[in-house]
C-alpha cells in the first residue's frame, strides 16, 4: 500500500481542487469538501452505525430494495449512506429524507479514512457494485470490522486494470469478508483477484 499511498498523495492537490471545482460549478455549499476531507462530520447517533457506500445516482436508487431490507434486519442501528458525486448526495436526500444519515465518503487518504472511520465507528460496512477503496477496505479489515461487497460487478476492463495495479494494492480484494456478485463472469474476475472462492457467490 506505500507506493499507492505514495502516488495518492503526489496526486491529491489536483484531485481535491477538481473536486472543489465541481462543486462550485454546480452551486454546491463549498463546506461541503470537508466532509471529503472527514474534517466537519459530526456523529449524530448514538446508535450502533451501518455504512452503505454506493458511488453516485444509479448505485443510490439500485440500493433501495437493500438499504430497507438492513433497516429491518437490523432495526437497532442507525444507517449511513456515503456517496461520492452531488447528484448521488441529492438522490440520498431526496429518497430517504431523515431516514437515514449521510455525507460524503472521504478521499481515499490514509489520515482521511482514519478519522472519518474514528468519527462513524461502523460495525458492518456494504459496499455497492466495485466502488474499492483500498485504504478504506484495508484499514476496516485490520479494525476486524466487517466489510461486504454487494451486487459486484467487474468488467473486462476493470479486471485488466485491478490485476496490472494489484501488486500495489496489498490484496485488497482479498480482504473482503463477502462478496455477492452480479454473474459468472464477474465471480470469476473477483476469484482470480484474490477474492477466495468459499467467500463469494453469484446473486
């Protein structure tokens, strides 16, 4: 995880201020950055946390069926929605209103997921689709706090890049607790990324 860690951080000043710039573009609160920088997010349950990350629109309004099946599965938590574009913020509010906690998921920066998971402490964490970040998968796994991948997907495209950048991602795939994906093929991708075989299976 060094060099990833390394090429992040060489890389982060034009990643923030585009994301500062789409967020001014499209009339957003720019206050709202520091949430992706885990600087201005405050608890506010004193519930148990269940994190569901899904990337933007079609991850968020995929997700409905799942997020009220964990509702009722697991009445006593509380649920936070983490996404990672306005549109996907706007959807996560106009669906569920008060329903549910959300803000933006953090840069992938080691400091940011530290504090952001320190602030939130959730017991269980979904992620939706292939929305990896390895830091935040890597440091939930040493946390012994269990991380799932839901309806995941993997394209031959994405597969070819995961497996060329895998040497630098520490296993990450493999650090998964579970993983229920959307095909065969899909499951074969995952399985080959390291992901073993009596840890996933086809939706």
């Amino acid at each position: 995880m060094r060099v990833y860690n390394f090429f992040l951080i060489i890389l982060f000043p034009v990643i923030f201020f585009r994301s500062l710039y789409k967020s001014l573009k499209f009339g957003e609160n720019p206050k709202r950055i520091m949430e992706k920088l885990s600087l201005n997010a405050v608890r506010k349950s004193s519930k148990p946390v269940i994190l569901i990350h899904a990337v933007s629109v079609g991850e968020v309004l995929a997700s409905r069926k799942f997020v009220e099946e964990i509702k009722k599965r697991f009445p006593g938590h509380q649920i936070l929605i983490t996404c990672t574009t306005q549109t996907g913020s706007a959807t996560v509010k106009r669906v569920y209103s008060d329903s549910v906690l959300h803000q933006y998921m953090p840069f992938d920066l080691k400091f940011c997921i530290k504090r952001f998971l320190k602030n939130w402490k959730p017991e269980i964490t979904f992620i939706l689709e292939t929305e990896i970040w390895p830091n935040l998968i890597n440091i939930l796994h040493a946390q012994r706090r269990k991380v799932f991948l839901v309806n995941g997907r993997m394209s031959e495209k994405s597969f070819r890049r995961y497996k060329y950048f895998m040497s630098i991602l520490d296993n990450v795939f493999s650090k998964l607790d579970f993983t229920i994906c959307q095909g065969t093929k899909d499951l074969k991708r995952f399985i080959e990324l390291g992901i073993n075989k009596d840890r996933i299976k086809k939706d």
